[in-house]
C-alpha cells in the first residue's frame, strides 16, 4: 500500500472539514468548528488495483489576504480547492486564489469542487458555474453526501500521476 499526502484548502466556512468528516467518517453536523493550523485525516481507498492511504491535510480556511505557511504544501500529491457555492466571496477570486496552491505545492493540477449544492437551486448553480473563472470539477453536498465519494477518487486519482 502506498500513502499520498492530499489537501483541502479553500476560504473559512466551505465545508472542507464537513467534506473529510463526511468521507472517512460517514458522519455530518451542522455545528460549525474552525480549523485551527491543519487537521490530518486518513482514509484507505482503492484505485484500481492500487490501494492508496490517503493522508487528508484539511488546512485551515484563510481569508484572501492571509498567507497559509508554505510548510503544509510541501510533500503533496494532490490538491482540492473547496469554495462554498452560496457565497460569492469564497469564488470571486478563485484564479489567483489556485494559483497560490499551485505555486505553494508545485502541483499543476488542482481539483475545484464547489460545496454546498443543497442551498442552491440546478438552475442558481448553472449559471453560477458559467461565471467562475476556472473548469469546476465537481458539486458537492457534505450534507446530503453528494458526489462526495467522488470528489475524494477525484482526488486519489490524481495523487497516482
């Protein structure tokens, strides 16, 4: 079995720990909890005929103007940018916001998910959609476990290349 080191970085509030908790725990609430500095969670899943422990960083959501310590990206072999799909500060500036990851962990590609679909509408989020600046690779719901799972093969995937 092989470990990768994966990471979840985005704005405070975007459900990045409520993504984790939902996917190696099965579990969800609504109580908010702010991360403090980083939270490593693990999970073993199967890509293919590879079994892969992934290593899940969940750092601490920032504001646009904080820096994240360069520290928490060395190592990583993959990356997902989570925005919150009902505040449109978490998305505004989500090119320069992945930039920063991609320059901060030298990764190339960085899986965008787009959490909270359950407080939109399809129509509300298909036009959203056609605004951001960047390909969204996947909505989400931690709440209803929508395309959870698959945020996270995404990302597991992604860890093998």
């Amino acid at each position: 079995m092989i470990a990768k080191k994966v990471l979840l970085v985005g704005n405070f509030g975007v459900g990045k720990t409520s993504l984790i908790r939902r996917f190696v725990l099965s579990e969800f609430s609504e109580d908010y909890i702010s991360t403090i500095g980083v939270r490593v969670s693990s999970k073993i899943v199967k890509v293919g005929n590879e079994e892969i422990k992934l290593l899940i960083w969940d750092v601490a959501g920032t504001n646009d103007d904080e820096k994240i310590p360069k520290a928490y990206f060395l190592g990583a072999s993959a990356a997902m940018y989570v925005f919150d799909l009902s505040r449109e500060e978490t998305y505004v500036n989500l090119k320069n916001q992945i930039e920063v990851v991609q320059e901060l962990s030298g990764l190339k590609n960085i899986t965008v998910v787009g959490n909270k679909k359950d407080l939109l509408t399809s129509n509300e989020i298909d036009h959203l959609i056609k605004t951001i600046s960047v390909p969204v690779n996947l909505i989400t719901s931690a709440k209803e476990n929508e395309n959870v799972e698959d945020a996270f093969t995404i990302l597991a995937k992604q860890s093998l290349n």
